[in-house]
C-alpha cells in the first residue's frame, strides 16, 4: 500500500537503480575511450594494421549488434495496428543512434577530441539499443509485448505467472562485468598512485643524499599504509556500489510493485520510463561530453 515501508523502499530501489544505470554508463563509456585511445597509439607507435583493423571490427560488431537489437525489437514489440509508445521509443532509440554517431565525426568535435569516433559512438549507441530493450521488457505483458522471452517461469495457484526473464539475466551479467570493471580500474589506480609516490619519495631522498629506507630488506618493495589518503574516492567508490546494490535487488524482483501476495506480483511502466529515461539521460550525457569544449571554450575538461 502507499506509504508503506515495502513501498518507500521500492521507490528508494527504482531511483537507485536509475543512478546506477547512469554510473554503469559513466564506465561503458571510459572503457570505450581507454579502448580507443589504447589502440590508436598502439597503431601510431608501431604502424601495425592489426590494431586498425580491430578497432574497425570492433565498431561493425558494435553497430551491427546495435542494428539487430532495434529489428528485434520493432518485431517482438510492435504490431501493425497500435503499439504507438514502443514504436515511439524504438524509433527515438533509431534517431539517437544516427544522431550520436553523426556527432561524433563532424569536423569540429574531431579538433576538439582527436581520438574520437565511431569507435564510441557505435559502443554507446549499443548500451542505448540495450537500455530501450530493457525498458520494453519491462513492461506489462499486453499484445504490444507478447513475445516477451521467458527464460523462467514461476506459475501461481491462479494459474498467473512471474516472470524471470533474459533480460534481467543479461542485466546481472553487465552487473558482474562492472563490479569486476570497477575493481580492476581502482586496483590499477592504486598502483599507479603508490609507482608515482614511490618515484617522488626516491627523488626527495636523492636530493637529500640519503637513501629512501634504511631497511635494506624492504628496498624494492611498495608500501600503501594510506596513512596520506587513499588512492581513489571512498565516497563515490562505495556510493556507486550501494546503488548497485539496489539495481541488484530490484533487478531480483524483476522490478515488481510489492504486494501482500505472490499472487499480485504484477509488472508495470514505473520501471519501463525509469530505464527509458536514463536511456535519453546516458545519450544526452555523451553529446555533451562531445560539444562542451565547443560550447564553453575557456573551460577545462
């Protein structure tokens, strides 16, 4: 009922699980650029074609995964007749796709951001493809959605059904993949902050005339006490993962409404516009990371 804990805590889950999405997207996207740039030099530095050609295969898989996910969409939630919201949504994800990819290899975002491309483009127009198909799954089972995949199937007394299906399996796994994204690229950080601490400790010391440990056992070896700090934000580090944490629970419940009963576990839109907003939110973030430069040169991005 309205007003209810279980209530007030699945409204908290939805706008966590929304924050999520937004933060799992911050990481598709630095990934996608690391990525780029990694191979880019790669290709400069040594001139090997290899790493040409896997930036190019990398970006048709994008887009033709892309492009395969809008077809089935349009053919699993779509009809002739009526269906206007999800054609709506599915043509919107089309014009976004065209849109970012357009943007991002025009002559004044490439003077501005040298190593971007479609390379990024066809990645974030993936995760947008899979976003407004998570938001379609989400909804109400109607004709509009009646080839909605069911990979499990609980059936009630009734005789109704609750549904665990392929997409709440394809969110857990970029789940997993993200925490363990998360956990490399701060294990990385680390290192790199204790190398560059180490470097300047070493310096200090030779400017001084002295050794940097009087410990001849511990020569070589890397300490990080964090006595100074740690080497990356606590605070957004275990804030991104409690909001994992809710998209994990509400991804569990396949974002039902609670109810007194099993039986009156039924889905709803909440959860559809909360995944199709963050869809527009994700796009709408990468365009600007394109045109601030352009928009506000005199700032540091």
């Amino acid at each position: 009922a309205p007003g209810s804990f279980s209530h007030i805590w699945m409204i908290c889950g939805m706008i966590g699980g929304f924050i999520y999405l937004i933060l799992q997207f911050v990481q598709v996207l630095d990934s996608a650029h690391s990525l780029a740039e990694s191979w880019l030099d790669k290709w400069e530095q040594t001139e090997d074609k290899r790493w040409y050609f896997a930036l190019l295969f990398t970006t048709v898989v994008s887009y033709g995964l892309a492009i395969t996910g809008l077809i089935i969409m349009y053919h699993s939630f779509t009809q002739e007749n009526g269906c206007a919201l999800n054609k709506f949504f599915i043509i919107l994800t089309v014009l976004i796709c065209l849109v970012i990819s357009s943007i991002s290899i025009t002559s004044c975002v490439q003077r501005v951001h040298e190593k971007s491309g479609l390379l990024q483009s066809s990645i974030v127009s993936l995760y947008v493809v899979y976003l407004t198909w998570s938001a379609l799954n989400s909804g109400p089972e109607t004709q509009c959605n009646k080839s909605l995949a069911e990979i499990l199937s609980l059936s009630n007394s009734d005789g109704s059904k609750v549904h665990f299906g392929s997409e709440n399996f394809v969110s857990i796994g970029i789940f997993v993949l993200f925490v363990l994204y998360s956990a490399i690229k701060t294990g990385s950080s680390s290192k790199f902050s204790m190398s560059n601490s180490t470097e300047r400790i070493g310096n200090d010391s030779d400017l001084e005339g002295g050794p940097v440990s009087g410990n001849d056992d511990n020569s070589g070896k890397l300490f990080d006490d964090e006595k100074e700090g740690v080497a990356y934000s606590w605070s957004f580090y275990h804030f991104t993962f409690a909001m994992a944490t809710l998209f994990l629970m509400m991804t569990l419940t396949n974002w039902y409404s609670p109810n007194s009963s099993l039986e009156n576990l039924h889905p709803d839109y909440a959860s559809t516009w909360i995944k199709i907003l963050s869809c527009w939110v994700c796009a709408g973030l990468y365009v600007w990371t394109l045109i601030a430069p352009i928009v506000l040169p005199d700032r540091e991005f």
